[in-house]
C-alpha cells in the first residue's frame, strides 16, 4: 500500500470480482502504483467523480466511488482482498 493511501483516513476497500481488482473509495482523487514490487507502475493519479468510476491505464484496477450504483453488488459479490 502507498504513503498516500495509508495517509487516507476515508473508505478504501478492495474486492476482486470476476477476476478484477476492483477499489471502492470515498476519495474523488487516488494514486494506484499497481501494489508496488514486480507488479508495480508509476504513480498515476486518477480523479473520479461522485459516483462515478475510473481504471488505472497501467493495471486495469477499477475504482468505484462509493456512491456509484454497482458499490452495493461489488461488496456482496466481490472478494474481500487486501491490496
Ligand atoms: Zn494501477
């Protein structure tokens, strides 16, 4: 996990769902490095809007602000994942 998102005290939960990373968040500007080591990229940063969604050019992560409609059958099918 980066600096920057330990740093954040908001929502930030992490499923995979149909074998995507998938991030929930109430930021509306976050960082993804691609989980750092081997897997890792540059820093990108990415805006969402309220309720609106992004991916990471670099590792296809998807990030969901927390009021976008699909957040509730994210956390009920997802799996919980620590990234
Ligand atoms: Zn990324």
């Amino acid at each position: 996990m980066s600096a920057a998102a330990m740093a954040s005290k908001g929502i930030e939960e992490h499923y995979i769902l149909d074998g995507e990373e998938v991030v929930i968040t109430d930021r509306l500007e976050v960082s993804c490095d691609g989980g750092g080591g081997v897997l890792g990229h540059p820093v990108e940063y990415i805006t969402l809007e309220k309720g609106g969604e992004a991916v990471c050019k670099y590792c296809d992560r998807h990030f969901y602000h927390v009021a976008h409609p699909r957040v509730a059958e994210i956390r009920q099918k997802g799996e919980p994942f620590a990234g």
